[in-house]
C-alpha cells in the first residue's frame, strides 16, 4: 500500500509499505477520505507544532474517514475519532478523554495518521456514517467535532451575539454550531476575502480584519456594548486581542487557534478590568455522534466548506494549496 510520509519539514516522501496487521480490538481501515488541517500544514512547514517534534518519518493526517476491510463489520463505512484515550487514567474515567494522560492522536508525536490507503484502528474509536452522509462528510466530522466542542464551552444562549475571529474551516464551522445553538448575531473577522464570503454564507456578519479596524465596527454594530462570546480561530495573537477587547465585561473568550510560536498573548488589564471567563479548547469530547445528527439533519453544511480534493498521489498540489490558504478545506482521497 502507499503512505505518505513526513521525512524532514517541507520534505514528504510516498512509499510503498506493507498493510498493517489488526491486533486485538482493531480493525482494518481502507482509508477514504482525509481532510488537511492546520495543524498538519504545521507539522509539514515547522516539523512540529507547540512543544512536539518530528523525531522519526511520520503520517499525517487526523481528520478521516473510511470502510472496514475485515472482519465482521467489513464493507461497513465509519468516521474514525483520532483521539486514542486509555480510559482508565482520572480524566478518562471523569468524563474528559481529551484530557487524558495517555493519549495518541493520529499524525501526531508517535502515532501514524491517515494520510495512507489503510490503517489498524481500536474497533471503540469507530463510529458508523449513515448512507445519508458521503466520505467527505465523515472525515468533516473531526472539525466539527472541535467546533461542537468550543461551543459547549461558551455555553452559548439564546438570543447571544458572537464574535468569531479567524474564518478558516473551523471558523466556519463554529459560525454554524453557533447559529444552530440560539446565537442571535455572529461577527465573523478574516483577513482573506474568500473566508469572509463564505461567512457571509453561513449567517455571519462579514468584518474584515485589518489595522484593528474589526474591533471598532463590531463595537459601532453592537451599540457599544460587544458581543456576549467571543471566539478566536485563527492561531494569531492579534486576533486573541480583537477578541478580548471586543467581548463584555462578563464575558466568555474561547481560544481555539493554535499559534506557531507556542505563546498567546493580550492585554492584561482589559481581561482583568472585563472580568473575563478565558477557555482553552483541547480537540474535542463526545462529540460524534452529535456531530453525525446535526450534519444528518442539515443543522451544519460540512462539504460546502470543502475546496479541493486530491489524490494521495498528488499531495505536493494539495499541500502546496492548503499552505497559501487558497481555498477553505483541502481533502486527499487515498487511492489503490
């Protein structure tokens, strides 16, 4: 089969390599569809992301979704949660696995991701795709996964007014979680004009990022006051700022952008002075199965996000696309 490997940063090499071997409680995956993140683009560019590095020939890719190929469930097509949790550490047996002391993600430190045409996967980690949803749309559900869950933490109402800043795929898919969850209004902020388009699209108000200009148009929308939550999706600390200083006093800052240089920063005083509620968001918890509903149901457009597809074999294209940011979501499907 061929894998996609990750040899040096900006250096991705495809092999042919042997199938793997389900041990007990995996199953064979034929891999379908993957979806380029971030933080892949991250790992490619930098060799790493935060305090992880490359130390060995790596597969990315965390955002998939396939068919069984053996075994009982065969033919069955799923989408595949990256994160492998113990479930049995203190934060597993609470209620928080992505918190957990001894997580594997695919793609990530030691553990190979998808971005090959099959891979073993813990059988509990599989969730069935209704026929109604294609494999684009399963490998979709990670994103919104992370969305659905930076949502749950801003403990949005109904009738709230939202800032998101950053309009990026996840971005986009917050803007939609949030409107399906009762936002009254959504602030969208972006510096690339396309992104801003496809907010308008979903229900946001458009604002371009620019010299600190958001801020000032969000306050004027808002009679002055900000918004309620406020949400920052685009890894820059700039927008982390525009977020803090356009939310209420009182209000929910949720940090979702994972900046290259490892720090987050914003002004002290403001934040204090607001008496602002400030959340991280580590992937994601439990999600899937709302994710499958609310994509089944037509709450949330997954594949409209999606740009470019792509052949395994021609990842030089589909990376060279997702790091200039030309278009929204970058997918490769893995092709015998």
């Amino acid at each position: 089969m061929q894998s996609l490997r990750l040899i040096k940063p900006g250096g991705l090499k495809l092999l042919e390599e042997p199938k793997p071997r389900p041990g007990p409680g995996e199953m064979m995956i034929q891999v379908k569809a993957v979806g380029l993140c971030g933080s892949d683009n991250e790992w490619f560019t930098e060799g790493g992301i935060g305090d992880s590095h490359l130390n060995h020939p790596l597969v990315l890719g965390h955002e998939f979704a396939g068919v069984i190929a053996s075994g009982e469930r065969e033919g069955e097509r799923v989408a595949i949660d990256p994160a492998i949790s113990c479930e049995v550490c203190e934060y597993c047996v609470g209620g928080n696995p992505n918190l957990c002391l001894n997580l594997c993600f695919a793609g990530h430190g030691s553990t190979d991701g998808a971005l090959r045409e099959y891979l073993k996967w813990p059988e509990r980690f599989l969730h069935s795709l209704p026929d109604s949803l294609s494999d684009v749309e399963g490998a979709m559900l990670e994103p919104l996964g992370v969305a659905i869950h930076a949502v749950d933490l801003a403990k949005i109402q109904p009738g709230m007014s939202v800032g998101v800043f950053g309009s990026g795929p996840i971005g986009l898919l917050v803007i939609q979680v949030a409107i399906a969850s009762g936002a009254k209004s959504v602030f969208a902020t972006d510096l690339l004009a396309h992104r801003l388009e496809a907010a308008q699209t979903y229900g946001a108000y458009p604002v371009k990022a620019e010299h600190g200009n958001e801020l000032q148009e969000i306050l004027e929308k808002t009679a002055g006051e900000g918004v309620d939550v406020v949400f920052e999706a685009a890894g820059e600390n700039d927008a982390v700022e525009a977020a803090v200083s356009s939310v209420k006093p009182g209000g929910r800052v949720i940090l979702i952008g994972i900046p290259s240089d490892d720090r987050t920063a914003f002004r002290a005083s403001t934040a204090r002075r607001k008496g602002l509620s400030i959340k991280l968001v580590r992937r994601m918890k439990h999600t899937y199965p709302r994710a499958i509903e609310m994509v089944n149901d037509g709450l949330v457009d997954v594949e409209s996000i999606v740009s470019h597809r792509f052949a395994l074999t021609d990842f030089k294209k589909a990376f060279a696309v997702a790091s200039t940011r030309e278009g929204l979501k970058v997918i490769i499907e893995p092709q015998e």
